[in-house]
C-alpha cells in the first residue's frame, strides 16, 4: 500500500528564459530557496535558474518522477506552451511559495 505525499514537478528558469530546468522535490519551497541560493543541482546553479514558472502537485513520488520524465523528453517549443498555458507571464511563483513556507 503506498502512502501519499506532497512531491512537486517543476520548472526553473534564469534571467532571460533561455534555459529551463526540470526537477521533482518534495518540499518546493526549500528547493526554490536552493534554486535561489545556488545550491543543490549544479546545472541550474551554473546557469542562475532562479525563477520558479512552473509547479505541479502529486501524491505519489512513482507519478512525479514520470511527469518529470515525460517533461524532459519534450521538445523546448512543448515545454514553453505548458508555462504559456500555466503561468502566461512567466511570473515568478516563487515569490508566492516561499510565502507559504
């Protein structure tokens, strides 16, 4: 029997959006804090993404991590329609998850 649980999928992006990062964490507001802080995983680090502009929530780690996968198969133009469609300013949500910590 699984239990549920809070796992998030997640896209940070930098400055300019010209790259994106795809993740799954358990707890989103640490993870945006690292993600802003510059630790944890090196690529998002070495490439200053900072803004959350995308969030999904799952009970289930084994579901995350395949929405996770689904997502970095996407191509770029696909990963760009789902923030569109979710998050049409590209707004830092963030700002609002950090809030509720």
């Amino acid at each position: 029997m699984s239990r549920e649980y809070d796992f998030w999928v997640y896209i940070v992006t930098n400055r300019n959006h010209s790259v994106l990062y795809i993740g799954v964490t358990n707890n989103l507001a640490q993870r945006t804090l690292d993600h802003r802080q510059g630790t944890g995983a090196n690529f998002p680090a070495a490439y200053r993404c900072t803004k959350l502009v995308f969030c999904e929530h799952y009970a289930r780690i084994d579901e995350a991590t395949a929405r996770e996968k689904q997502l970095k198969r996407w191509s770029r133009a696909k990963k760009i329609a789902l923030i569109n469609t979710f998050n049409p300013k590209w707004l830092d949500l963030g700002v609002d998850v950090l809030a509720e910590d």
